[in-house]
C-alpha cells in the first residue's frame, strides 16, 4: 500500500514527465514491432551506426516493404511523432518540478 501511495505522489508532482516516459516507451515499442516485422520476411539493416540513424533505417526500410507486404504504414509515422513528443514531455515535466 506505501508503494502505491508513493507512485501516486510522484505522479502528482510531474505528470508531464511520466507522460514523456509513456511516449518514449511507446516509440521503443513501434520500432521493436517494425523490426520483428522486417525480420519475418529477412529483411534487417546491416552495418552499425548511431540509434538515430539505425531508427532511420528501419523506418525506412519498412515502409519500403509495408506496402507490399500489407503491413499499415502507422508504426514508422507514430514513431516519429512519438519520440520527439516524449523528450519535450520530459523536459516540461523536469522544468516544472
């Protein structure tokens, strides 16, 4: 029951943050779903490169291939909604604290 009082305390005091957290783990979800997707068919980027970079690439190599295979084109544009939303939620909610 105290933890729970705890986490409610928390975000009572920076509900801009924790909504910055949700975004940012939903981007992180989208991408995992546009990876798992471009490997059932054997498509994966190759080579190494900064996760900005890498997130580029799988966008972009999904939509490539959603149309062909189907797939809605939502992951690779609410990922790219998503991401920056949550650092500037993170940023209020940190500024506001």
């Amino acid at each position: 029951m105290r933890d729970l009082q705890t986490a409610a305390q928390f975000i009572e005091q920076g509900p801009w943050a924790i909504l910055g957290f949700l975004c940012l783990g939903f981007s992180g979800l989208l991408f995992f779903r546009m990876r798992v997707k471009l490997g059932s068919i054997g498509e994966s980027p190759r080579g190494y490169s900064l996760p900005l970079g890498y997130w580029f690439k799988v966008s972009r190599m999904y939509l490539k291939n959603a149309e062909a295979q189907g797939w809605p084109q939502f992951p690779a544009y609410a990922g790219w909604g998503c991401a920056p939303l949550g650092f500037i939620l993170i940023v209020v909610g940190i500024a506001r604290v």
